[in-house]
C-alpha cells in the first residue's frame, strides 16, 4: 500500500505565531503563508483525513517585520518557533496548538479539519483577515491573513 503521508513533500513558506501583550482581538496563534506553503499544508492534511493516528514535521519561517506588517497589529512576537508538528488524531475534536521546545505541535482530527484547510485555502487565493475557532471553550481565535509579499 501507498504511503502518501510519508511521500508528502514541503512546498513553499508557512508563518505562525502569538503576539506578546496582545490586546483583546489580537490575542490567539496568526498564521499566514505563500501559495504554495498554503497549498502544501492543505495537501498533507488531505492526505491525513480520514485515516489512522499520524504526524509529519513541517518547517515554519521566522516571522519577520514584513510579515507582520500584513496585520499591522503593532505588537512583538511572543517566541519564534522553527518546526510545525502535525499530529493528526482520529479522536480529536478540537484544534490544539502548544509550543514544545521551540517548535509548535497542532493536533488536529475530523472534526475541525475543514474549517482550517479552508483559512489555508482562503490564504491561497488571495484572501484573509479571517478568523475560526478552534472548538476549545472560551479560546482565543486563530487569525488567518493574506500571503506576505516576500520575494527569496
């Protein structure tokens, strides 16, 4: 049998991060990301759905001020983090994000998996400014905002 998760490779640039000190609004994970970093993501967790217990790492970019001119929130950045890990659990009602040693690990199963693979398609095409809940009670909201205009 094909392993699709395992052949997945990374494509393009992801950013996530928190604001240190952000006021009501501003407070929850922000994630932006190019097309492609946007589309892979959307394509690993397709690949993910639906099956058994799996993970992949992903690398995140460091969250620049350029980046965090889109939202142009005014606020520093409450910890850089390098890797995303993907955990995706059958059983998982809601979306979780904990930083972990430097990286950031998002557990994520059927039940929220559509509203976050459509933010990441919202962001592809274009779009953002958007916020979904993660289904935790009395959560902050994640953010979503327009790909960054960063050229390598």
């Amino acid at each position: 049998m094909q392993d699709w998760i395992s052949e997945w490779v990374q494509e393009g640039r992801l950013y996530v991060w928190r604001y240190a000190d952000a006021r009501r609004g501003w407070r929850g994970w922000q994630w932006t990301g190019d097309p492609a970093g946007c589309r892979s993501l959307r394509n690993l967790l397709d690949r993910m759905q639906g099956g058994e217990a799996r993970h992949r790492t992903l690398r995140l970019e460091p969250v620049t001020n350029r980046v965090l001119d889109i939202p142009n929130a005014g606020f520093r950045v409450a910890g850089q983090f390098a890797k995303l890990r993907i955990e995706y659990r059958p059983d998982a009602d809601v979306l979780q994000l904990e930083p972990n040693d430097g990286a950031l690990i998002l557990t994520v199963g059927p039940g929220r998996l559509r509203k976050l693979t459509a933010a990441l398609n919202e962001i592809e095409i274009g779009l953002g400014d958007l916020g979904i809940d993660s289904g935790e009670p009395k959560a902050d909201p994640w953010l979503f905002w327009w790909a960054p205009d960063i050229e390598d």
